[in-house]
C-alpha cells in the first residue's frame, strides 16, 4: 500500500518506488508519473527519453492535500478530478484552468498530444462524452448519448471513437458525422489498436473479442479488463497483475481475404499473424492479380520461385501484355492447378503454353489433346521430352524406343552405349542412312568402347572411313585385317606399320619392328632400332646377333641410297662399313664360344681358318667386343694342334705383349715355352691358293685377306672360312648386267678339252696347277687367258672380260651378286666347276654347298642373314 510498481509492457520490466506513505492514487503518462499522497503530490520523471529506461526521478513535489475522484497527469501538469470539476494544476500546485461538467465525471483518459496542449476524452453519467485541451478553457462536446459511460478510446486516427456504457455495450462512432457504426454487447473495457484504424478489442464476461472494421467479432477466453492494444499484443489488467497477450491477427486478415480487401489484409498481417497465414495472403493475392501485395507477402516468407513470377507477369505487363487470363494460368500453374492453367490458356488462345506445361511435367497424354493440327515438329518435340522424362526416371528401354521414333538417334545410340546394349546399337547402325555420319561414327566408338570390333569395322565401312577402320584395327592389334587394307590403300601404309612397329618393340619383337618401320618408310626409326640392337648384342657378347644385325643396318643404308641420292655417298660408305663389322662378328662367335665355352662346336681346321681371317681383317681399330687376345690364342693353340708353328709362335709372341685374362696366362707362357721345342716352319696343307695365280701364300699375310702376288682379293665360305675355287671378274666397259646375264646364258658350245688343272701330289702336299699347255685342239679357255697379269706390280689388276669371254662361259660356272642399284653387280668365275659352291639370294655370302645345306638343315635358314627356306624372295 505504500509502494508503486511501474511495469514496462513491451519488456516487462518493473521497478519499485518507495513512498513509505499510504498511496492513494497514481497517474502515469509518457515519461512522467504522479503519486498522490495523504499530505503531498509527488510528480516524477525518466533520467533519459530512451522508451525502455525504467529509472524514475523526483522531479516536483506538491505539498497540499487534494481531495479528488481521479488523478491524471501530463507533460507540465496534473488534472484532478471532483465530481463534476475538473482543475488543471501545474506541477508546482498553481491552478491554471477549471472546467464545470453538467453531470458527474465516469471517465477520463489522455489521447495524447503536443506539450503542455494535450488532450482529454471525458465521459460523463448522463452519456455526454468531451474533448478538453489542458490549454483551452472550453470543452468540445463530441456526441452524447443515452446511456453513463464506463469507458472511452479513440481510435489512432482520432476518426473512430468507442464508448462502453453502463449497460455493457459496446458502441463505435464516427468522430465526424456522430453516426454510430456499430454496437457489440458483453463490454467492460475496450482499446483501439494504435497501430492500425479498424481494429479494437474489448473484453466482458470472461472473454476477449476482436474486431476489424464491421466484421464478425472473434471472441477468445480472457479474464480481466483490457487497458491497451498495440499490434498484436493486448494489455490487460486481471485482479493485481498486468499480462500482455500474443493474439494472433489471422482470423481479421481472413475476413479481409474473403472479401478481396488485400492492402487490408496485408494492414493486418503486418500485425502478426503465422507463415502460413502470409503464405495464404499472398496466394490469394497473386490469385486476386493483385501483385503489388502478394509481392510483399511473398518477400516476408522468401519464396524466391512465386517472386520470379511475379517479377515476369511486371516485365511482360510493362512490354504491353494485358490478358489478365494467362497470368491468371500461370499462377495457377504455379500453384499446381494444372487443369484449370490448361483451361484457362485454351479460352484466351494459347494452347501452345498448356502444351509445354503439360510436357515440362511430363503429362504427356494430357499434352497430347493440345498437339496443334498434327504439326510433325510438335509431334516430335512431344515425344523427344517423353523419351527425356523416360531416361530421367530410369526406364531407358522405352526412352531408346522413343528417341528412335522421334529421330533423336544421337541420344537413343548414348543411352544404348552406355548401357552396354550392342544389339540395340547395331540394330540402330544398320538402320540409320549411311548420310547420318555423325550418329553412325558414335556408333562406331561405342563398339570399340564394348570391345566389339566387328560392328565398330562394319560401322566404318558403310560410312566408307577407312581411316577410322585402320585405326580401328590398330588399337585393336588385329594386324592382319590392317595389313590387307593396307594392300588395298597403300595411303594408309604408314598409318599400320609404324604402329605395328611399335607394338612389336614393346613386345621385345625388335627384329620384327625393325622390318615393319622400314616397310613403312620410316627409315630413320628403322634405322635407330637396328643400332640399339646391334649395340645391346655387342655388349651381350651376342656376336652372331650382332652380325646379324649389321648385315640389315648396311641393307638399310643401301635402302636409303637408293631412295635418297643426297645420302648416296654417305649411306654407301655405311654400307660397307656395316657389310665389314657383319662379317667380322660373324666370324668371331665362332672364337668366342671357342675361348668361353667348355666345349668347341667347330672344327680345328675352320677356328684356324677364321682366327686367321680376323688377324688378317683387324689391321687397324678394332671393334667394340672383338678381343685380339682371344683370336691371337685360339689362333696359336689351332696353328700349334694342325703344324703350323711358325703362325703359333707368332700368335704366342704377340700375345706376350698383350694384357691376357689371368685364366689364359698359364696357357699362354706355356705354348710359348713349348712351341720353342717345334720347327720353325707351317705345314703346307695349311698354305693358302690363289685361284688366280697359282700361288701359295704364306700363312701370316702382311697385306691382309688377298693374294701376295696378284693382289687377287680372296673370297672365303662364310662357314669353314675357307679360300673358295672363285675369281671374281669385271665386265668390259660398254657392257651391261643384262647383255652379261644373257650372254653367259648363251653358253655357246666348246672342244672338249683336257682340263688344264693338274692334280699335283707330294708327300707332304696336294695341290692343284694350272698347265699353261694348249690342248691339241687348240681350245683354250678366253677367261683364262684373261687371269693373266704383270709380274711384280704392286697394283692390284682386276680380270675384265669381253663379249667373247662371257659367251664361252658356262652358266653354272659363274655366281652373280645381284645387288641393287646403285651397286655394280659382282661376277665370280668358278675355277672347280666340280666343287660346288652355293651362294645365298639375300646376303651374297657363299658356302661350300655340302656346309650350306647342313647349315640350312639345322637352323632352317642362312647362317649368315637368317633368310628362311621358305621365303621365296631374294
């Protein structure tokens, strides 16, 4: 009874003052608030004009007793209230203004105002309600009515007021023309709402009714007496305590709604109502074309989707489109009245937009009622977005089947091709027209991607892409389909062979490789191929490979010679560099299995031959891998095991002088001692023949592989490495290969006569001579006439032969390398037509022919240049 609770309604604040005197009225207004006290009147004061500060000053005292019915104050004064009087004191006690009512005062209330003009709503018992500013002596009757007032609001306006009278009723005037607008029963208090004009509420008899223009009163339970409305929290008092209750502003703003007010509606929501109260004004805005409303309505629960309709319908109203029909079925499309857009767009003529709504939603039966008059591209457009809807939903059997009747192949072959289905592609393959390139070629790449060949080639080949088909048969290794359709378009050689090329290399088939880049003219690569091999055989001590390999990489330089004539020089010069190291490392296997192998595979009399061969070839550098150590000691221990000492120690000599392997020293020092106890002579089986000449050369040859009188080079069996019955011989100038061949196929007939060869037999020899006597016919032999030549020259002489010569000649009698352009070919005269001498086809080497045989008998091919028995080219 002593103390003044003052609580904030919107935050709730409360804050006790003290009085320690009985209080026995208060009066609150803005930031000022008056307690009367038996003996004073104390008026107070916020510190500061922030609406939530809740801190109370003192900032007048009135020491005077008053004796009043109510206590109002405002800004700079108090109003008291004494029956039918009513004084306005001023905060210091002095009386500025009196008013005299006619009947007793019920109600009063400060409606607010300017400072120190603030103004008064005073309800009478005899029904006369006024208006009173604390700076004006006279009062301005607003109506009068029948009934005592109990309480009084004017609306925030100041157009509406609303009276409660004695009888509970609740009345509502217009301000201006007195008019009463409408009158609810069951009313003890009533508040307008301050934030928007046709909405109050008044409570009575247990309930709290809400009221929005003329509509229905909506009613809820509420005990106590309602003492303010400010949006959508009402205020009231119930026996000691103050409650702010949260109501809801939906049912007014449904009454709004059902009857189109939207800008209403939209008043009121602004009050509070819950999202999907927003979201209903707002479709039933946008349904109403009101957009300006819904637009804001669709803002407040950010529904991006009806915003970006609404701002289209704007553009399109603003580009001149006035049919208010099709944006009407938008919205409905919009909101999934799907039917009724449809309707819509067929009344105002566009059955092309329900057409693509029906589509976009893949309703397609539907869409097919609004199919124009059997257009052919709505027709496939309507099935293409079916087969799309189909794919979408993972049904791609009928999405295929439909993309093919629509014409959309490119997308029936990407679905059956990722699917893995092949007889559906090839089925689509062999139906499509051979014009439709691009869907076919995708075909094609799904085949191979199915690892499916065979349509892929079938595919290709009715587009007529060979060159996609060779490369088809590339990536797919099937070599033997590409090799035929390279016979067949020889523009595609290089597109095969270099593949296959490198295919082989990369399965270590570099000899195959090799020949596949030289079939492609890929010389350079051949070339290339060829060295790393003879170097990796080289350095593998693979002599025999190794042989093998120079003998093709001086094939491949005559090649380029012949193709090319700026390297003719150069590549000849290789070419005969290579032929040299080929028959070098041919010879040497044989010596190195000899000196690195337990076992010897070759004869005595054959090691001896070659390692002579090569002492007498290794003049000058010698090659990578050859060892001189290892000739010079198979060379003495063979010339020691056949007699010829002389040839032993000086093999065993100059090994003295070179850095032998520690396993051969002791070999080495003791043949060398022991070859001392040997006469210092060769055995003369052992001497060499010149063929030409007659004459035995020694076995250690200063002057190399040819003859010491007649410089006649020597020509050895690329076997047992002996000196073979041949004369090599040149053709007269003027004569070509092919009059040669011709004339020596004449083989013109001849006496028979003696043979002027002469077994000659010794003791410790068996020679052949030539008798220089003439037969008694007279028949000499013209090529032998011509092997004649000046004694002690030191230039070799070759044998030329004339017409006359070839014609005598026998044909089995002569061997011809046959070498290709831009080589001469080569001539050889057998002086022992009845020793049979065999010459290979590809590499021109020759060989007893008994040593041939069993050699193409053992390794099915030539020893030297591996050419196969059954290969029928040269």
């Amino acid at each position: 009874m002593t103390d003044v609770v003052i609580q904030h309604l919107i935050t709730e604040q409360k804050v006790r003052i003290k009085c320690k005197e009985l209080v026995k009225k208060i009066a609150i207004y803005k930031n000022r608030l008056a307690i009367q006290l038996p003996e004073k009147i104390l008026i107070y004061e916020l510190y500061s004009d922030d609406s939530s500060d809740m801190h109370y000053q003192v900032k007048e005292k009135i020491l005077r007793k008053y004796d009043c019915n109510l206590l109002v104050v405002c800004t700079d004064h108090i109003i008291l209230c004494q029956e039918k009087r009513l004084q306005c004191l001023t905060f210091t006690g002095v009386k500025e203004r009196e008013w005299q009512m006619e009947s007793l005062i019920r109600y009063i209330k400060v409606i607010g105002g300017p400072s120190a003009r603030e103004g008064l709503l005073v309800g009478l018992k005899n029904g006369q309600i006024l208006k009173i500013f604390v700076d004006n002596l006279f009062a301005i009757v607003l109506l009068k009515q029948a009934t005592a007032v109990r309480c009084l609001d004017m609306s925030a306006s100041r157009n509406k007021l609303a009276v409660v009278d004695e009888n509970d009723m609740c009345l509502v005037y217009d301000v201006h023309t007195k008019e009463l607008l409408f009158q609810e029963p069951n009313a003890n208090s009533v508040a307008w709402n301050t934030q928007c004009e046709d909405m109050l509420c008044f409570s009575g008899g247990g309930y709290l009714n809400i009221k929005a223009s003329t509509f229905p009163v909506h009613q809820q339970r509420l005990q106590g007496f309602v003492v303010g409305y400010n949006g959508s929290k009402i205020f009231c008092l119930h026996l000691f305590a103050m409650t702010a209750v949260e109501v809801p502003q939906s049912a007014p703003m449904y009454q709004y709604l059902d009857r189109k007010l939207f800008k209403e509606a939209y008043q009121i929501a602004c009050l509070g109502v819950t999202d999907a109260d927003w979201r209903e004004l707002a479709m039933e805005a946008l349904e109403g074309l009101e957009f300006e409303t819904a637009k804001k309505a669709f803002a407040r629960v950010q529904d991006l989707r009806y915003l970006e309709l609404i701002s289209s319908i704007e553009e399109r109203k603003k580009r001149g489109e006035t049919n208010q029909d099709v944006f009407l079925a938008d919205v409905f499309s919009y909101q999934g009245k799907f039917h009724e857009a449809a309707k819509l767009y067929r009344r105002c003529g566009h059955e092309n937009l329900a057409l693509d709504m029906y589509t976009d939603l893949c309703m397609f039966d539907y869409a097919k009622d609004f199919l124009g008059s059997g257009d052919p591209k709505e027709t496939k457009m309507l099935i293409t977005k079916q087969a799309d809807w189909a794919r979408n939903i993972n049904e791609p059997k009928a999405a295929v089947e439909m993309y093919i009747s629509a014409g959309e192949h490119i997308k029936a072959i990407e679905i059956s091709g990722d699917r893995g289905w092949i007889d559906m592609l090839i089925d689509i393959a062999r139906k499509l027209d051979k014009a439709e390139r691009e869907s076919l070629l995708l075909c094609a790449h799904y085949f191979k991607k199915l690892d499916n060949p065979g349509y892929a080639a079938e595919t290709y080949l009715k587009i007529g892409d060979l060159k996609s088909l060779v490369q088809l048969h590339v990536d797919t290794q099937r070599w033997e389909e590409a090799f035929a359709l390279g016979e067949k378009h020889p523009e595609f050689k290089d597109d095969i062979y270099v593949p296959y090329a490198q295919w082989l290399a990369e399965n270590d088939r570099f000899e195959e490789a090799q020949k596949a880049f030289h079939k492609a003219g890929r010389q350079r690569e051949a070339v290339q191929v060829l060295e790393q091999l003879t170097h990796n055989a080289v350095v593998e001590s693979r002599f025999n490979d190794a042989a093998y390999y120079y003998w093709m990489l001086s094939m491949q330089c005559l090649d380029i010679a012949q193709a090319d004539p700026v390297q003719k020089d150069a590549m000849l010069a290789k070419f005969h560099h290579y032929q040299h190291l080929a028959e070098l490392y041919h010879g040497y296997h044989a010596i190195h299995r000899y000196t690195e192998e337990p076992f010897s595979f070759h004869l005595p009399e054959t090691l001896f031959n070659i390692s002579r061969f090569l002492l007498h070839s290794l003049t000058k550098d010698t090659p990578l891998g050859i060892s001189k150590v290892n000739t010079l000691f198979t060379l003495a221990k063979q010339s020691k095991a056949l007699g010829a000492y002389k040839l032993a120690r000086h093999a065993y000599d100059r090994l003295q002088g070179l850095q032998s392997p520690a396993r051969f020293q002791k070999s080495i020092e003791l043949g060398s001692l022991t070859i001392r106890s040997k006469p210092f002579h060769d055995s003369e089986e052992l001497v060499p023949l010149c063929y030409r000449c007659s004459t035995n050369n020694p076995l250690l040859n200063n002057l190399g592989n040819v003859c010491v009188n007649c410089r006649q080079p020597f020509v050895f069996s690329a076997s047992s490495y002996e000196v073979l019955h041949l004369v090599e011989f040149y053709l007269e100038e003027g004569i070509t290969d092919e009059e040669a061949v011709a004339l020596i196929d004449l083989e013109a007939p001849r006496h028979k006569q003696e043979s002027k060869w002469q077994e000659v037999t010794s003791p410790n020899s068996q020679s052949l001579r030539l008798d220089e006597a003439m037969d008694p016919m007279g028949g000499e032999d013209p090529f032998t006439a011509k092997l004649s030549f000046e004694q002690g020259g030191s230039e070799f002489v070759p044998v030329v032969v004339n017409r006359t010569v070839l014609r005598s000649m026998s044909r089995r009698d002569v061997l011809i390398k046959r070498w290709p352009p831009p080589l001469q070919w080569q001539y050889f005269r057998s002086l022992l037509p009845d020793a049979s001498i065999t010459m290979c086809p590809s590499c021109f080497q020759m060989f007893h022919s008994e040593d041939y045989e069993l050699l193409v008998l053992q390794h099915t091919c030539c020893p030297y240049c591996r050419r196969r028995i059954d290969d029928p080219g040269p």
